[in-house]
C-alpha cells in the first residue's frame, strides 16, 4: 500500500511529487512578482541612465512613486543590486590614477636606507645636521626649527 509520503524518483535524487510539479509549473508560467521585478528593471535603468547615472535607490524610489508606481524601497534597492546599479556616493575619493607596477620607479637621491638592523626594531636615527643657532623644537604641535636658547 502506498502512502501519501510516497517519494517521486528522478535519476538518483529522491523528491515529493508537489515538488516536482510545482517546479514544473514556475518553469512553464513565471510568478507575478517575476514579471513585476521585469518591467520595475527597465523602469530603474530608464530612470538611472536619465538621471546622469547618479541616482541611487532612494531617489529612484521616489521618481517611481512620482510617476505613479507604487514600490517599496527595499524592492528598488534589490534591484538595482541585481544588475550592479550604484548611485554617486559624496565625499568618496576618486581614483584617478593607478600605479603602473611595472614602471622604472624614481631614484632615491639622498641615499636613504629604510631597513631595519633587526625585525620589529627601528632602523638607525636619521641625524639631522642645523646651521649654528639652531636647534629643534621640544614643542610636540610644531615641527619647527627655533633659535637656540643662550649658553
């Protein structure tokens, strides 16, 4: 006798008969919010690309609902997700140039050395050589040279 728990077998995969046909019938007929999420697509690009590709989600969102579709902002910042859509962020620094790493790099001039006598220990003090009268400052907020203080 056969229950209702019966399994329908595909290959070597065992899995429900609802399971098979309700995967069967997505296949043949899309669901209602997959052909909305279609025509939402081309009405955010059409949207982003109007808008010198700057918009992000929530001003696309508010177009939408201006022009009268009515969408939830998590469903425009998904997707815009989907295809890659960002909008201009303020304030984040434009890369304009990129190092090439195969580019001959510019000779070091004053002969610095940048290695350490040992690991996890600062290289030797650079000394720095002042004109007579000078000498550095002990202030912490200035890097300036000051005049020396009276022998």
């Amino acid at each position: 006798m056969r229950s209702s728990r019966d399994v329908h077998k595909q290959g070597q995969t065992s899995i429900a008969p609802s399971t098979h046909y309700a995967h069967k019938q997505r296949q043949e007929s899309p669901s209602a919010r997959s052909w909305r999420d279609t025509e939402l697509k081309d009405l955010i690009k059409e949207i982003f690309d109007a808008n010198y590709r700057v918009y992000g989600a929530r001003k696309i969102w508010r177009e939408l609902n201006r022009q009268g579709h009515a969408v939830a902002r998590c469903t425009v910042e998904r997707l815009m997700r989907e295809p890659g859509i960002t909008g201009a962020v303020r304030g984040r620094k434009v890369i304009t140039t990129i190092a090439d790493p195969a580019a001959e790099r510019a000779p070091d001039r004053l002969d610095r050395d940048f290695v350490a006598d040992a690991p996890n220990r600062p290289g030797s003090r650079t000394s720095l050589t002042l004109r007579p009268g000078l000498a550095p400052s002990t202030s912490r907020s200035s890097g300036h040279l000051l005049p020396s203080p009276p022998p």
